[in-house]
C-alpha cells in the first residue's frame, strides 16, 4: 500500500517513537511480529476491528484514530482493486 498515512505507518511511527520492539508491541497487543511486521510494510491489513483496538490500546493512543485509518486503508485497497488491470501505474 502506498498511502503515506497508512495504519501501519501509524503504528510503525509510534512503536519506533516509545522504543518498542514488535515482539513487544504483539505481546501487548496479543498479535505476532510477523502480523505486526507486515501490517508496518503495507502488505497485511489487520482484519478485526478488535485487533485495531488492541494496537491502539497497547501504545496508548485514540482508538478512533486508528479505527478510521483502518477504513480508510480498507477502502483505497478496495478501490484500486475494482479499477481495470490496463489502468495501473506501470
């Protein structure tokens, strides 16, 4: 995903910011590095509105934040999957 704020932008930013590792952000929030892992590199959404919560509980920060960058990153993966393959950057 290419959004510049992305939730696991967000969630990267904020881990790095108090010095967490993923191991110990996942322990938090009860998620594996490797989801964590991939939700920071763009390439996994986190499916359940309750793992949202989770991360965002477990680095202390507002709950709607990252409620509404998830939607907002489930709707972009949504819309750029309904346009034609021919209209793709190349």
């Amino acid at each position: 995903m290419t959004n510049k704020e992305s939730l696991g932008k967000l969630v990267h930013d904020e881990r790095r910011a108090q010095k967490l590792s993923q191991i110990k952000l996942g322990e938090l929030a009860t998620l594996s590095q490797t989801t964590l892992s991939q939700l920071e590199l763009g390439k996994r959404q986190l499916r359940y509105v309750t793992d949202v919560v989770r991360v965002a509980d477990a680095l202390g920060l507002s709950r709607n934040k990252f409620v509404l960058q998830a939607v907002s990153d489930y709707r972009t993966r949504q819309e750029s999957k309904s346009r034609p393959w021919y209209a793709e950057p190349l």
